[in-house]
C-alpha cells in the first residue's frame, strides 16, 4: 500500500473504516498490509457493528436478528442506567427487531473477535437448537403423520418459524437474564443494578414477539370495557404500531375486526366480557348454531377459536383447512381472498404476525423440549418437583412449587449461549452455574411475590411463561 495512505493520521483511518460498505470491505482493507492491519485493529466496537448492519442487508451473515441478540444484553444494560434510558427501550420494542437494531448502533458495539464467536454460535448452539424446535412447533413436528388424528399429541394450529421462534427466546434472556440475576442474589450483589420493570418486559413480548392474539386487547377493545367502567390495565393494551400497524385507510380496516353490530367480545348483565359467538361463527344472527360451516360465508371467513386460540377453517367439503394459510388475517404471503383481509386494498396488516406468542407457550409445554433441559438439570440434582408442568398448575390459588418454577425458568433464560445447555458436548460448561442457582433457590425462604394483571398472574422477577400468558391470552383487566 502507499506509504502516504499509512502516514495518514490513525484517527483518519480509522474514520474511514467507519465509511466502508461492511464487513467484507474491511476485511479486505486490514489484509493490504501489515501497517494498516495494525491500524484498524483499534476500530471502535460501534464502527464494527455498523459495517455488520450494512453487511446484513447483502449477505447471509451476520443476520440483523443476530445482531440484535448479540447486543441485547449491552442495550439492557445501558437502559437500566437510568428511567429515561429505560423508556426509551420500551418504547423502541414497539418497532420491533429493525428499531431494536438502530437503537443499538447508538449505544452498542461489537469486536471481531466476537462476530468470529458468533458464528461458530450458529452451528454450535443455533442449528441444533432450532432442528429441536422445529420438532416441537415448526415443520417437522406438522408433518407427523396422521398431525390431527392422533400421531401428534400436542396437535394444535399454529403458524410459527422456528427460528423466529429461537430469536425470540434467545432475546428475551439476554435483556432480562441479568435481572433474574439479581433477584436470585438478593439484590446483594455488587453493583446492584437496578432491573426493568414488568411494563418494559411485556412490551418486548407484545411487540417484538407480536401475535394476532395480543390484539385480544388492543386500543379498541380497551376503550369497550373502559366505556362499560371496566378498568384495563395499560401495560396490557397493544397499540396499531409496529407489527400491528394497519393501513391508512384504518375506519375500513377496525370495521371488519371490531364491527360494531357484532363485535368479538360483549358484555353481560354482571359486566363480564364474553367473546361474541356470532362474530366467531360459531352461531347465527339469530343465535342458531351453524350446523354446515361448509355452505356458511360468515363461518368461513371467521376462525372459531377455542380457549387455547386455535384457528380452524372449514373447506367444500366440511373438512379443516390447512391453518398455515387460512388464520384471521390470512397467512398466505399475508393475503387471503376467501378467508383474511385484502391487504391490497387496505383491509388488514403489511404483514400479519404469526402466532409467535403461542408459539412459545406450546414449545415450552412441549414434550419434545422439556426433556432436554431435564436432562441438564438432572446432572446437578433433582428437582424441586418432577412432574411439574406450568401449563397446568400455575394460576393463583394453585402455582405448583414456585422452586422448580423459579429453577426451570432461570436456565431458561440465559440468553443465545444458554440455549448451549441443552445441547450435548456443551452442557458442562454450564453445570456449576445451574448447581450454583439452584443451590441459592433452595436457600429461599418465601415464595416471589406475584403480580395480578386481570385473569392472569406473573412474578416480580423476569418470568417467561406468565408473560406471555398476559400478552397472548384473552381479556386482561386492572392489577389486583
């Protein structure tokens, strides 16, 4: 290279590094010779973030979903710094991943050397763990045969990717992981920090984990019950932004999912909301059941959900629909003519979400995931309870044994290396940490405190489960 390019100032250089088109190009830049090697070794961690954002956009690594899991963690911690850093955060989550990611390449940074570890993650710890997930809720686990007669035990509709699934998870822990941390010492570490509250964790689940169902109370329905004297809780309430933005024409739009004659939810004589069997199709207009759904354009263009939120459609011939591409807003490219909105013509969504919450909550009742963390959990001791199962026994008068809950829940949230726990040949390198938590829960002496939202219940430290019961699943009121 030329001896005047090098004699440049090193803050030139490295400013120009800050200019490059990504990652490739600066890798090419460091390789022209050994003086300028040198010299771009010291480039900021943010400048090396920001050629991986641009190298995102035109090459298969590092995805931007990767990118926001390996700075997840840093952007926690700086929003925990102060109320205001904290606000900001939640309200990025309203944007989803992509505004997560330009709110990291202001406060965040990443090495070289750590990319290099992040791809080895990918083959490590992602790979395998998604194959386990997609046997769980994704393509494998709807291609068992005989999916609805049986062969699957845990059948149920579903529109899910499974790495989409992973990130989910993954994100999760490493925003909040830090958190549980700190509840499990005492607050008696040092330093302490200071954690994020409940409202900024559901904010990420209801928008950086969107799911049609979530909308269960949106601001439309918040403003029923409000006009009924129904209290709701704000932290509940899912706003049209972000994966739930709607297109201009909106009146169009909350007129076929909130029709006033016949709205999805109503209110009885003792003020109890009760979803609407009309506009579910389950009955007439004049309250008769639909006994051919086949012939019946009102039930075929309204899935009818049972308490768990499962959609199914009816075709010619009386039989289920395939529900990968028939759900309320249409999950074929995000439009369906028969079933769903035309998004073409402003009825629905850009792009509807798929069920991601539900996702979640089948996968950690799976039978095909459970068995793996078991495993971890059981070369350092037994559990607290074996045959527990927070899909059954967690709600408020009966929540199981909040140890195994608080174990379980723990392990499960460490973030994308912690998913490294339940794949073999990586295990070993977490079992002093797992023996090291679940020594500190049996040490407890209380049980967490827990928080009411309406019908459901959660803990005041980061607990997955019973946040996602808050964001994905039917009406949810004032805070006992």
């Amino acid at each position: 290279m030329s001896s005047r390019i090098v004699s440049l100032p090193h803050e030139v250089l490295l400013l120009l590094a800050g200019h490059l088109h990504g990652l490739e190009d600066f890798g090419n830049l460091s390789s022209t010779c050994k003086d300028m090697r040198s010299i771009l070794a010291d480039a900021l961690p943010n400048t090396i973030l920001r050629l991986a954002e641009r190298q995102s956009s035109i090459s298969f690594f590092p995805s931007s979903e990767l990118l926001v899991a390996a700075t997840a963690r840093e952007l926690g911690n700086w929003a925990r710094k102060s109320t205001t850093n904290e606000e900001t955060l939640a309200a990025t989550f309203q944007g989803g991943f992509e505004a997560l990611l330009e709110l990291a390449l202001l406060h965040c940074g990443l090495t070289i050397s750590r990319l290099r570890e992040l791809q080895a993650i990918q083959y490590s710890i992602m790979n395998p763990v998604i194959n386990i997930i997609d046997q769980c809720v994704g393509q494998q686990w709807r291609h068992i045969p005989d999916f609805w007669s049986g062969g699957a035990s845990d059948a149920a509709s579903i529109a899910a990717d499974a790495s989409d699934t992973l990130f989910h998870l993954a994100i999760y822990g490493e925003f909040f992981a830090p958190d549980i941390e700190t509840y499990l010492n005492g607050n008696q570490a040092l330093p302490v920090q200071r954690p994020l509250t409940l409202a900024t964790r559901l904010e990420y689940l209801k928008y950086c984990v969107p799911d049609e169902h979530c909308l269960h109370m949106s601001e439309e329905q918040a403003d029923m019950a409000a006009a009924r004297g129904v209290p709701v809780d704000p932290r509940r309430i899912v706003n049209h932004v972000g994966p739930y933005a709607l297109h201009d024409d909106k009146s169009e739009v909350l007129s076929e999912i909130y029709d006033e004659e016949t709205p999805n939810y109503y209110f009885d004589d003792n003020n109890e909301l009760h979803v609407n069997p009309i506009q579910y199709g389950r009955v007439d207009e004049n309250n008769e059941p639909r006994t051919n759904p086949a012939n019946d354009d009102a039930f075929r263009r309204n899935p009818c959900r049972n308490n768990l939120f499962q959609n199914h459609f009816f075709d010619e011939d009386n039989e289920d629909d395939e529900f990968t591409e028939n759900n309320w807003f249409g999950q074929n490219n995000g439009f369906n003519e028969d079933y769903g909105f035309d998004v073409d013509n402003g009825q629905g969504p850009e792009e509807p979400p798929n069920d991601n919450n539900f996702a979640l909550v089948w996968l950690l009742d799976s039978s095909r995931w459970r068995p793996h963390w078991q495993e971890a959990r059981q070369r350092v001791g037994e559990d607290f309870e074996a045959t527990y199962r927070d899909i059954e026994h967690f709600t408020e008068d009966d929540p199981g044994d909040w140890r195994q809950r608080l174990w379980e829940n723990t392990m499960l949230c460490q973030g994308l290396e912690g998913l490294g726990m339940i794949v073999p040949g990586l295990q070993d390198a977490w079992l002093e940490r797992i023996r090291g938590w679940r020594r500190k829960i049996a040490e407890m002496a209380e049980e967490p405190r827990m928080l009411v939202l309406g019908e459901q219940v959660t803990y005041d430290y980061p607990y997955l489960f019973g946040e996602l019961r808050i964001c994905g699943q039917g009406f949810v009121g004032a805070t006992q």
